[in-house]
C-alpha cells in the first residue's frame, strides 16, 4: 500500500518508519525543511515510561489556585475567548478524579512499556546514537505529604510492572550528590533506575536518515498540507504548497497542526497546545554542578536530564499562550528557580526554546482509524510525552493499518 504520513515531528518520522518497514511505500510530508524542526526539537528528553500518569490528577483543581497565584508557578492560565480553549478545559476539569486518572495511568504504561520495549528491540539490532543515557530517575519532593502520596503510586505502579523505591533524603544525596544546593527543602524523593533520556531531535532526525535510505521511501520538506481531499468516503489527495499527493491510505501525524486539517472534515479533535520551555546548557567544565541522574523537582514541576555534553532543563504550562514566542519573565522565572536548586550551574550559555505540547485533556494520544474517511489514520495528541511514546504509537498503528493483532489494547486510543 502507498501511505502518505503527515509531520515530521518524532510521532510522523516513527510511524512512517515503522510503516516503510513492514513493506509500505512512504510518502512523509512536512512543511518545514527538516524533521524535529518543531515540539519534536528540544523537549525535556526524559523517556518516561514509569511516569505517565495524566497531567489532569485528583490534587490538581485544588493546587491550581496558589499555582495561579505565584509568580513563577509551573502552570499560567491566559482564558481567552476562544469556545476550543473552554472545551477542553472542561473536559480536563471533568477527567481530574482519582479514579480517572487511575485508569488512564494504566492504559498509558501499556503504551510506554511497549515503546520501551521496541526501542530496546532497535537498540540491540541495529544501534544508533542519540545520547540515550540508562541513568535512572529522581522524582524529588520538597513536601513530606507528596512523599506519602508518591508512596501510594509506587505500590500501584509495582502491581504494574515499575520497579521503583522510595528514598530519604540522605539517601537521595548519596545518590545524586549535586542536589546538595537544595538539601534543606527535599522531603524525599521516588526513585526508578530503569528510566532513561536521550535527545529527542536526534533520535528523529537517525531516524529519519533510514527512512530516507529505504525503498520505495520520498520525503518531502517544505510541504505544507493544506487540504485534505475527500470524495465517496475516501481521502483522494492531499493538496498541498507543491501539488497533490495521491496514496492509498493516509497518516494525520502533525501534531498541533492536526486540528486545521481535520475540522474540515468535520472531525475537532480536543487537542490543545500546552506550552512550555527548555534550556539547554552546555557542560564544558562544569559536570560536577549538575545531575548525572534524570530529576524532576515535583513541586516546580522542573526536569533535569544529562544529554552529550549538555543539561537540558524543561518546565512550564502555559495554558492559553498558543504561539512558541520566548517570554522572558517565564525564561527569568525558569532560571531563578534553576539557581536556586544547582547554585553553581553557569546558565550564561544556556539556549533557550519553547514548544506547544499537543495535549488531550485526558493526556492521551488519539491512535486510530478516523470515522470522517475509510482510508484516514490518526497519531496525535502525545501531550508531554511523545518521546516517550512514540515507538509504541507507531507500532499500535501500524498493526491498526495492517489489520494485524495489536501489541496492546487499542481501545483507550481510539
Ligand atoms: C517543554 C516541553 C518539554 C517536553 N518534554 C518531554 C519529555 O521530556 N519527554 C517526552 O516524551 N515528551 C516531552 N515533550 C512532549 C513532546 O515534545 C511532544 O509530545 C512531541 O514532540 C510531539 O511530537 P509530534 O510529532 O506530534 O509534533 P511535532 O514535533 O510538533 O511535529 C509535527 C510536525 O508536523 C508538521 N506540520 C504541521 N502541520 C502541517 C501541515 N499542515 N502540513 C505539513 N506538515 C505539517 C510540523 O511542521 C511539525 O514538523 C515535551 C514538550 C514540551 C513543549
């Protein structure tokens, strides 16, 4: 089958992998010049897979207030007169219940153990270099009472399949003596060493170099989809900025573009860009202020993860600020709280970017088959993590398309 798969972001570049390599012709279409060029690009490079609980949790509604209030809070809410923007908060308000976010922590390490799984899988036949780091990770508490409810979720997520421990702080500064800058405030912290990181635009972009080297593959950059063309029930054509692109079957992988693509179709997917920040700090001489080991300060809602010779820090929810503009009271706010936890990190160098998580208010992707069209597929809506989930979204869909068994159960993505 001749399959067009649109985005070149790290869920398109996977899919179309995956999909060129169980016997289909590719077509991969973006409208940048290259692939990861967007929220694929400098994301926080955790591989996450123990941690995938929703960003919509039962202490969620009720912490919001004092996040809205403080200055340099994790999340900021601009409301904007926009009916989507309401939608989706509601439908996020709606699904903040224990039980909820229970059942979709679940459903969603189905997902990641199988990314997990696959990329292993690639790893050990044929390798390539991403500065994937096996280094485990710290989830860092600076409350006592956070300590006990992470206690909760361990012995949930161990009945799982996470091997995960709950540490003191003593035990947390044994381990990672460069959170010695915030000793006084860590209650404690939850351990996996299992977790991993890596960086995110270049897996895509090795990625992305096979695929151009298989047959029957054409990728074509500076292709913006404007019109998906549907006639009998079928997508004909993707009309785009260089011409039409004709195919059996067709992949709605992009992204935070999905929308505009797919509402004149008559299908409004509730995804909605949550946006946050990063700042990659290059090393040179200084390793020793910062971790080894994969943090997240939790109250901050701060990720720390070693790539190369870089530190990437990633944080910040910005809720109703849909553009990738570089505000600088948030990029202050990030640094201040930064000095604060490693004092003697240099952050003069530090490059700074910001992105548009693709988010469903339940944080799960849509991976499916689309009613609007027989032959139309979608990938979309990994939120914060679809580094993490990537492999396995791909491999769900193409078994989806293949009209194959499914690795896991497809329905919680439909
Ligand atoms: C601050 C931050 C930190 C994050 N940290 C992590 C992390 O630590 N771990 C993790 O797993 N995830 C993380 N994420 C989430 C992760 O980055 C995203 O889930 C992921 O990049 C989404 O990938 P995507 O391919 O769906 O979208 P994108 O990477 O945005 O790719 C979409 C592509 O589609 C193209 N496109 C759009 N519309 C069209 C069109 N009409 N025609 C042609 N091309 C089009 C775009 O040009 C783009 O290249 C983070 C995100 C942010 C913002």
């Amino acid at each position: 089958m001749h399959i067009c798969v649109i985005g070149a972001g790290v869920i398109g570049v996977t899919s179309a992998y995956l999909l060129a390599r169980s016997g289909h012709t590719v077509t991969l279409l973006d409208a940048l010049q290259g692939p990861a060029r967007l929220t694929s690009e400098a994301n926080g490079g955790q591989l996450s897979y123990s941690y995938v609980a929703p960003l919509a949790g039962p202490g969620v509604l009720t912490s919001m207030p004092g996040w809205l209030l403080h200055q340099d809070s994790p999340l900021r809410f601009h409301p904007r007169l926009d009916p989507h923007q309401w939608r989706w908060l509601l439908a996020f308000m709606k699904a903040c219940t224990a039980t909820h976010s229970a059942r979709t922590t679940a459903e969603m390490l189905t997902l990641s153990y199988l990314s997990r799984d696959i990329l292993h899988d690639w790893m050990n036949e044929d390798p390539f270099d991403f500065n994937l780091r096996k280094n485990g990770k710290l989830i860092v508490y600076r409350d006592a009472a956070q300590v006990e409810s992470a206690r909760q979720q361990v012995s949930q997520q161990a009945a799982l399949g996470s091997h995960q421990s709950i540490l003191s702080r003593d035990e947390v500064l044994a381990l990672e003596p460069a959170l010695q800058g915030m000793a006084h405030a860590i209650a404690g912290a939850i351990f996996t060493p299992d977790e991993e990181a890596g960086d995110c635009n270049l897996f895509t972009q090795a990625l992305f170099q096979r695929l151009q080297a298989m047959p029957g593959v054409s990728c074509l950059m500076n292709t913006t989809v404007n019109h998906l063309q549907r006639e009998g029930g079928r997508i004909v054509a993707a009309r785009t900025s260089n011409g039409s692109v004709q195919a059996d079957a067709y992949v709605v992988a992009n992204g935070m573009g999905s929308r505009d693509l797919l509402r004149p179709l008559g299908l409004n997917p509730l995804i909605y860009g949550l946006k946050g920040y990063s700042l990659t700090v290059p090393l040179h001489g200084q390793r020793h202020t910062s971790p080894d080991i994969s943090v997240t300060d939790y109250q901050r809602r701060i990720v720390y993860a070693r790539l190369g010779d870089t530190l990437r820090i990633a944080a910040m929810v910005d809720i109703g600020d849909e553009t990738i503009a570089l505000r600088p009271d948030r990029l202050d706010g990030l640094k201040r709280q930064v000095m604060d936890t490693f004092p003697a990190l240099d952050l003069s160098g530090a490059t700074p970017w910001a992105g548009l998580r693709p988010a469903t208010p339940q944080s799960k992707p849509i991976i499916s088959a689309c009613p609007q069209a027989d032959n139309l597929w979608l990938n979309v809506g990994h939120g914060a993590l679809g580094f993490t989930l990537a492999c396995g979204s791909a491999a769900l869909l193409t078994a989806l398309i293949n009209r194959q068994p499914t690795p896991i159960d497809p329905t919680p993505f439909q």
